[in-house]
C-alpha cells in the first residue's frame, strides 16, 4: 500500500470516527435538554473543609494504636485541658489565622475558573489581612485568555492584601505559569516542571489535499487580518507574518506579566518557551523556595493555623453528567499526547 493510500484510508477512518463522536454528543446534547426541560437547572455550592482537624485524627490514630489505652486516654485528658485553658485565657476563643487551601488543575481551556472564581469570591466574604490563601495548583497550560481570567482571579486575592502562596507539586507551565507568578510566595517540588514562558499555535492544512480532488473551499471574510491562517484554504505568505506578529505580541504580554510579579526574573534568560525542574527553576528566580503543598500544610497546622480547603461543586443534571464525562475523556486523551509532545523527558524514546 503507497502512502497516498494509507493517508486516504486513515483519513476516511479518521471520518467515520468523527461522525460517531459527534452522533454520540448529539445524543447527548438531547439528553442533557431533556433534563433541563424536566428539572430546573441548579446552582453550585461551595464546601468547606477543615484539612487542621484531619491531621489531628491521624495524629490521634497512629498515638491510639501505638500507646498503651490508659496512657491515651490521659494524653487526650490532658490536651483538651490545655486547650480549655488556651481557650479561657484569650477571653473565648484564640483567633487563629487561617489559611484557605484552593485547589487549580488546569486543562487546555482553562475550564477550572469557573470553579476558583467562586471559590475566591466566597474568601474575600471573610478572609483577612491576618489569613492567607494557598494554591495548590497544576497546570501544563492552554489558551491564552482562560489563563488570563484565572490569572486575573489572584490577582483579586492579591488586591485585598491576602498572603497568597501558590504551590506547584507537579507541573505549572506556559498558561500555568502565568497563574504561579501571582503568589507572594511561590514553591515548587525539585521536579516540578515549570516555566515555558512562550507562546505556540499549530494547525495542518489540507488545501492540496481538497485541491487534489477537485473539492473547492470558500471563506469569505471582511476585514483584512480577519482569517489569517485556515486549515482548509490556501495560506499566503503575508497571512503567515501576520500570525507570526499576533504570537509575538502574545509573548510580549506574557513576557510584561511576569515582569510585573517577578520582577528579579531575568526575561532574556527565561522567556525562551524552555522549562526547567524544580531544583533549577530556583536559581532562576522562577520560583521562590523548594517544597511541597503538603509539608507547607503540615507546618501550618502544626503552628496552630485554621486550614480551610474551600471548593466550588456545581450540581449538575443526568445530560451535563454524560457530556462532561465524554468532554473530559477526550480532553485527557488530547491532553496526554499534547504533553508528551510538549514536555519531552528521559521517560521517552
């Protein structure tokens, strides 16, 4: 079989394929109006957490299986004492900072600020100079402006004055990077991936393909730079420079962002779209500290600070569920590949 051959087969394949994703969200997409006519749609709601009272009943778990029962049941005596006392001395309660944990696990569209806009809308109802915020967040990055509005979303926590600690365990990349640099404090784990201060766009194009088989495409528009580069027409040499100039506007801004919140970063060295691990990402300026969220966590409550993981749940109808199970399958799957290629390792051959 020619090449030309298997191209025209997988092409077909890739066809039908196609043709059955979009049967099935059809479906779906009726279900999902089904639902909404039967029930009307309901609003999220935001729930609370206390991860301070979680570390206390592990404390408590691994003390009660390795004392002996007596002895236990004198040590806990003895604790809620001590903490009546604290408790009385203070006039009623201790007020204790607190910190509220946000979770960010970003994807190409940046679908997660829906969510952190609640969530920091329902923090600035209470939180004060006195509390700080903790992000714990993942991202390999996406679009410019889903990264942007959640960027944008910080920098409200930032505006109130709120200590805001963003911590990177896995990866905080491109869009997600964009977000890290809203933290006051920022910390990374040594192989974290960040970084990838740049900007990318890539399409195929299929205009000798089509033209090949005599299959015209028309695309009218009004406004000269209104289509640039298409998949299906026939690209010119000025729609190419033209695309060429609105990515590197794009990177200029990133570029002016960070310099905004990182000022000690150096641009020239690190706004090259390279990434960098953790351990390397510090002398850089890329990041402040070595760590990780959960030994940031653990110190805080062991210094007696309220820890409030705060997340938005939206309630969702039997239609949405499907469609966001079938969007999520494939975005995970588009995800991966997109990784792979962008955040190439020692893992890959």
């Amino acid at each position: 079989m020619s090449v030309i051959e298997w191209f025209a087969e997988y092409g077909m394949f890739l066809a039908q394929a196609l043709t059955v994703v979009a049967s099935v969200l059809v479906v779906i997409g009726g279900i999902a109006v089904a639902s909404q006519r039967i029930r009307p749609q309901e609003g999220g709601q935001i729930e609370v957490r206390r991860l301070d009272e979680r570390y206390e009943a592990m404390r408590d778990a691994l003390r009660g299986a390795s004392l002996d029962p007596k002895a236990y049941r004198k040590l806990l005596k003895r604790e809620r004492k001590e903490k009546a006392r604290a408790a009385k001395a203070s006039g009623d309660t201790p007020d204790l900072p607190r910190v509220f944990v946000l979770d960010f696990e970003g994807d190409l569209r940046a679908a997660a600020v829906e969510a952190l806009r609640e969530e920091v809308s329902a923090v600035l109802t209470l939180a004060g100079t006195q509390d700080s915020v903790l992000l714990r967040l993942e991202s390999p990055g996406g679009l410019v402006h889903g990264y942007g509005l959640a960027a944008a979303q910080l920098e409200r926590l930032r505006a109130r004055g709120l200590k805001l600690v963003v911590c990177v365990d896995k990866v905080a990349a491109s869009g997600g990077y964009m977000m890290a640099c809203m933290a006051t404090e920022l910390i990374a784990a040594p192989f974290a991936v960040l970084g990838s201060i740049g900007v990318l766009a890539q399409l195929p194009n299929l205009n000798r393909l089509l033209r090949k088989h005599d299959i015209d495409y028309e695309m009218l528009t009004a406004g000269q730079y209104k289509r640039t580069l298409t998949i299906f027409g026939r690209n010119t040499e000025e729609g190419r420079r033209k695309f060429t100039e609105e990515l590197e506007e794009t990177h200029t801004l990133f570029k002016e962002h960070v310099g905004k919140w990182r000022p000690a970063v150096d641009l020239d060295a690190v706004a090259t779209g390279e990434t960098w691990y953790g351990s390397r990402a510090v002398s850089l300026g890329l990041i402040d500290a070595i760590g990780t969220s959960d030994q940031w966590l653990q110190d805080a409550a062991d210094s007696r600070q309220v820890l409030l993981e705060v997340s938005y749940t939206e309630r969702k109808g039997l239609g949405e569920r499907l469609g966001s199970l079938m969007e999520s399958t494939v975005s995970r799957s588009v995800e991966r590949v997109l990784d792979r290629l962008q955040f190439p390792g020692p893992w890959q051959r």
